[in-house]
C-alpha cells in the first residue's frame, strides 16, 4: 500500500514527507530530497490523522536506539484515503507484534534464566558477570530480530524484569551483592568471630567478601589489613570457591610474604603462593621456559656492583670525550666529591657509586632509547643540567647492559619485564583466578604492567577477557617509595583506571588513641590528591581528662623524658618498647647504647622513617624534627628525579608528608617531637595549630 500527494500538493510541501508506504516490516516516508524508513520495531504503533483545508495528514512517533523521540509527518494526502490508509497500517502493525510476540515467547524461558543465574549466582557478581549476560540477552533477541528497544512494545512485563541487565545497571548488582553479602555474613558469622585472634570487625568482614574484578581495598595505619590478606584467602578456600593452586599472594618483602604464608597455612592447612614481585616473576619464568633465569651479580651483590663500577669508570675516564663530560660535571660541583679532589683517583669513591647507581638504576628501569630520555627530560627548565647528567649516565648503561647479555644474565627490572612479555603473550595456562597485593600503594607502573599482564593477557580468542581478579589492599597516606619508582597515583587513580572496580575501607585503628589520630589525620589530610577517609578509634575517645598523645621537645630534654619513661615503667613484668625514628640514618643518636644499659624497662631501637613502616611501638621518638632536615631540604633537580616524571600533586612535600605521617603512626601510646631550639621543622609548627 502506498499513499502519496498530488503534485501541486507535493510542491507545496516542498521539502516535507508526501509520501507514505506500507512495508512488510515498516514505513517507507518520502519527500522531494530523502527518503526516510520507519521499522515497526522503532515504532509504538501509535499515528494520528488529521484533516486540514485541503488535504489530511498522518503523524507518528519513532525512535532512535537510544530510544528518543523522532516526530514525523506526511503531508498534503487525500483525507478519505488517509483515514483508511491508518487503519490498515494499525492492522498490518498489530499482526507485525503478534508475530514477533510468538517468537519471543519461545526464548523467553532462556532470557529470564540469564537473569536467574545471576540473582543466584554462588558469589559476588562482577560487573563483568552482568556485562556478559547483558549481551548473551541482546543476542538472543537480535537472533529473532527483536531489538531490546522494542521490547516494551511486545512484552512490557517482560522488558521490565530483563531491565537490569539488558542496562547493565551497577545500582541494581550493587543491591544484589549486598543481599548477598549479608547473607553470607548470617551463614559465616562463627567463623569470621573465630578465623584471626580478634573477630574481623563489619568493614573487614566486607572487604573479605567483595570479589570484583578489580577490588581496592583502603586500609588505614593498624587496620588489620593483614587479618584481611589472610581472611580472605582463607575464605576463598574454605566456601570452595577457590583451589590453593589458584591464590598468588604477593608482598613486597620476604619477610611479609613469609608472615602472611605462614598464617594461611596456620588457617587452612593449605600451602598457598604467597611470594615477592621478583619471585613470582622467576617462578613464572622457570615453569614456562624450562631454567629459572640467572640474577646478575650486579643486581644482588653490593661488593660486586662497586668493583663493576670502579672498573668501568676507569676505563671510560681513558677516553677523552667521555673524561670531558666528567669533568665538566665536576667542575659545575655536581659530583659529590671533594672540590679539590683528582678525579682520576675517585672510581672507588662510595659517595660517587651511591649518586651513579640512583641515576643509572632509573635508566634501566625507563629501558629506552637515550633519545626518548632526552625527549622526556625536555620539559623541565633544568634540562641543559639533566642532560649533561644523562650525558655520563648512559654510557655506563650500555655498559651495564652488556655486562648482563655476557653473563647471560638479568637484573632485578628486567626479570619483571621477561615475565611481563612471557603472561603478555599467553602460550600458556595458568591456574591462577585470584592476586592479591599486599601494600598496593608501593606499586610502579613496571610491577603493575606485569600484574595487568597476568590478569589480562590474551586468550585463544584473542580478546582481553580478564583470566584473574586484582585484589589490592594499601593505604596512600602511607605511599613513601617514590624514589624508587612507586607511583602513588595507581592508587588514587584506582576506580578511573579499572572501569570494573570496587572500593572498601578498613577505617577502624586498633594501634593509637584517638589523640594521636586526630591529630594525624588532621595534617596527612591536607593534601586535595589522596583519597578522602575518615578513620576511628576502637582503643579510646578523647575526654577532657585524655593526656596528649603527641608532644614536642628539644633535644636537651630527651634524656629527661627517656627518664621519667624508665621510672613509669620501672616495675612493668617486661620492657616497653620505645622506637626512635629520623630522616635518615644520619640522625642515629650515639648514645643509644649507652641509653639502653640506663633504662633497662626500655626496649629501645632506632630505625628510618621509610624502615618504620609495618612497625609499632608503645612509644616513639621521632628526632631530628628541625628545618631542613625533615622534612628533607629540597634538592636541586637531578637526572633519577626528573625521569620519575613532574609530581602533580597540589601540596608542598607531598611525600615528605606522608613519610612523617608514617613515622607518627607508629606508635600505640604516645610520640615526642624532638627539635634542636629554634630550629623546629614546619611540620613541628604546622602540627602545634593541631594539638
């Protein structure tokens, strides 16, 4: 059936629709330039007839697939053959529905089931879940010719029940996972009392339960994330939703990866992977290319690394163009060397291999061109500087790299790098469908590439299907390892970078009162770019009556306080343990040891700020709070910073910040700030408005 205007009618519409067909599936409109179709499966059915002074016209709705309005008119039609026109598409379109009506009824069993199987999935439903589902339904439809946009039109109760899915609505999965969630926690809730010494509290009892495919888990000073990492795990063995052989566990050091294999195994009788980046790496490497790589000398060997370098400075500093690079470098009073020194009598220095190996370390972890690095180095106004650093760095690297292909050899960066290419190219099968990753917030992009690599390398099909969820659990107050190439920003960037990721908060402190914590979070949380938390206090709350928990001092008057500890603590059953931290290891006191035979209730230590992480005592003395020295003097711009690349973030010593808001979370009971007079750091003063 096809309904059209006259031609004077035609010409007076001119650029509008004058034309109207009937098509088995749809409407064909016309107008002098276009021709426009309508399919009835973006359509409602619905038209209107009106009739003017000369002529009728037909009006109707259709739709977009992203389902808006598209108004349409066809003008300048007879009006008795309009009428009858509409009647007859009304009829055509009610016998289009019930033909399709029949043919959803038969996948209508198989749709809901989709739906079913996730409602009732055994677990957590990831976003990945609903993804896959949304899209076996769209399949199912399309295999009918049904398009989801026209479903309300067949079977609007229907469309209404699959609505969940065929949006792939996260509020909606969020709802089913917390049923679910409390579910659990009815079904498990002896066993979340008994699994660690102390039952898990409610935000660790949900951090155990979220399994999304990517799942950061924030956890603040003395947290318990560690009853965390070991839950967790334990629970995914134990509701048999994972093998032993399908956890990997990795820590940064040996000694928290031993702690935390060694509680699982306490837990489950089960041995579970629980290793370092590097182990895993040369585990991976030696399983899938048949010999465990060897580790160079250079990389694991302090002595070897400085005969290595000694040599080779003598050598290149026989060649003349390189002996010029050198001595201009020394002559600027960039070396860390006497002025007055021959430079030719330096190879052996100390001072000069510790400024060589912190440039040269960060060119081997770039592993690039010397041109890229240039390239890099471009964009900061000291980069005439950083380029003549560069200048004396980089054949030392190409040395380097060939002291390692002779020896058949590979460093600790490139034993990363081998096992990233080896789980980016995906010849084999891994069993592994759970990493978890203990101090997240120390992460480089290297070590991240290599865990993207294994949790996202290519299948048979050659899409990037996720094969194992990334589980992290850190802290970015507590991210103090930028020079050595951590980068803090993958945490803080965590939910941008992975779409499909769910945050949880462990806020509860079970280490220090609330006096101390106020007052910590209070300076940490001045800068805009970290994640936002609010943290509390299950040990205490502040009362009127409550002693502060952080006090400043002078110097002189340490002794005096270490004094009266000892007399508080004279008949205590044993010694309290009391931790002094500095800078560095500079600010080390000399008379530690004969402080320790003088008060014997005192356990007394000294350690770093960065070597106090993962510690605790009942107090702490953090010394060396003077101007200049912490936080640290900022240094003029060197080659190993500048290819760290520009820190974006918004505060004054972001890190140094961070590495003192570590130091002051160390202790259980109380801290002293201790300062020479007139001296005190800005950290001391910013904190006195706090107290």
């Amino acid at each position: 059936m096809k309904l059209t205007a006259n031609r004077w009618a035609q010409w007076l519409v001119y650029g509008d629709h004058y034309s109207l067909q009937l098509e088995d599936d749809g409407l064909l409109l016309e107008s002098r330039h276009h021709r426009q179709y309508i399919p009835f499966s973006a359509w409602d059915g619905q038209l209107t007839v009106s009739r003017g002074l000369l002529w009728g016209t037909i009006s109707l709705t259709g739709y977009t697939d992203e389902g808006d309005p598209l108004p349409f008119e066809v003008f300048g039609l007879p009006w008795d053959h309009a009428q009858q026109a509409g009647q007859t598409i009304y009829r055509h379109y009610q016998a289009y529905i019930a033909r399709y009506q029949k043919r959803l009824a038969m996948i209508r069993p198989s749709l809901l089931a989709e739906l079913d199987a996730l409602v009732n999935a055994p677990g957590y439903a990831r976003v990945t879940q609903l993804r896959t589902a949304q899209q076996t339904v769209l399949n199912k439809l399309e295999g009918e010719g049904i398009p989801a946009s026209f479903l309300a039109n067949l079977d609007e109760s229907l469309a209404t029940t699959l609505a969940p899915v065929l949006q792939a609505d996260s509020s909606w999965l969020k709802a089913r996972n917390q049923q679910w969630q409390a579910a659990m926690l009815n079904q498990w809730q002896t066993w979340f009392d008994q699994v660690e010494s102390s039952p898990l509290n409610a935000g660790q009892r949900e951090a155990v339960l979220t399994d999304e495919s990517h799942t950061l888990v924030v956890a603040g000073p003395g947290s318990g994330k560690t009853s965390v990492l070991v839950a967790r795990a334990a629970y995914l063995i134990e509701s048999g939703q994972a093998k032993p052989e399908q956890l990997l566990l990795i820590a940064f050091g040996r000694d928290a990866a031993t702690e935390l294999k060694t509680r699982i195994k306490t837990k489950t009788g089960h041995e579970v992977n629980v290793t370092t980046f590097h182990g895993f790496a040369r585990q991976q490497l030696a399983e899938h290319e048949g010999k465990a790589p060897i580790i160079s000398p250079l990389a694991s060997d302090e002595t070897a690394k400085s005969a290595w370098l000694t040599q080779t400075l003598a050598e290149h500093w026989q060649q003349s163009s390189t002996r010029k690079a050198w001595d201009k470098l020394h002559q600027q009073h960039a070396l860390p060397l006497d002025d007055n020194a021959e430079l030719s009598a330096c190879a052996h220095e100390n001072r000069l291999h510790t400024w060589i190996w912190s440039r040269l370390s960060r060119v081997i972890q770039a592993n690039t061109t010397k041109r890229a690095l240039t390239d890099r180095l471009a964009s900061f106004d000291e980069q005439s500087a950083l380029k003549n650093e560069l200048a004396v760095i980089w054949p030392l690297y190409q040395a380097y790299k060939q002291a390692l292909k002779a020896e058949s050899a590979v460093d600790f960066d490139g034993l990363i790098a081998k096992a990233t290419k080896l789980f980016q190219q995906r010849k084999f099968v891994t069993p592994i469908q759970f990493v978890m990753v203990d101090e997240y917030q120390d992460i480089s992009p290297a070590r991240l590439a290599m865990l993207e690599a294994l949790c996202h390398g290519k299948t048979e099909s050659e899409t990037q299907s996720p094969r194992a969820s990334l589980y992290a659990v850190g802290d970015d107050w507590q991210a103090i390892y930028r020079f050595a190439g951590a980068d803090v920003s993958l945490t803080t960037e965590f939910a941008q970078r992975f779409g499909d990721s769910e945050i949880c908060w462990l806020t509860t402190c079970y280490r220090y009162p609330s006096t101390l914590g106020g007052v910590a979070q209070q300076f940490i949380g001045q800068n805009p770019k970290q994640l936002s938390k609010q943290l509390d206090y299950a040990r205490d709350k502040a009362s009127a009556k409550t002693p502060k928990s952080i006090k400043v001092i002078t110097d002189d008057k340490l002794e005096k306080t270490l004094t009266s500890l000892e007399k508080k603590h004279a008949k205590a059953a044993q010694a309290v343990s009391v931790m002094m931290i500095g800078r560095t290891h500079a600010i080390r006191p000399d008379a530690l040891e004969s402080w320790q035979n003088a008060y014997p209730s005192l356990a007394l230590r000294y350690t770093t700020a960065h070597a106090s992480k993962g510690q605790e005592a009942h107090y702490v003395f953090i010394l060396g709070m003077d101007d200049g020295v912490f936080p640290a003097k900022p240094r003029s711009l060197s080659l190993d910073e500048a290819l760290l690349g520009k820190n974006e973030e918004l505060i004054e010593h972001a890190e140094e910040r961070r590495l003192f808001y570590v130091a002051l979370t160390r202790a259980q009971k109380q801290v002293w700030l201790v300062h020479q007079k007139g001296h005190a750091s800005p950290f001391v003063e910013e904190l006195k408005g706090y107290l």
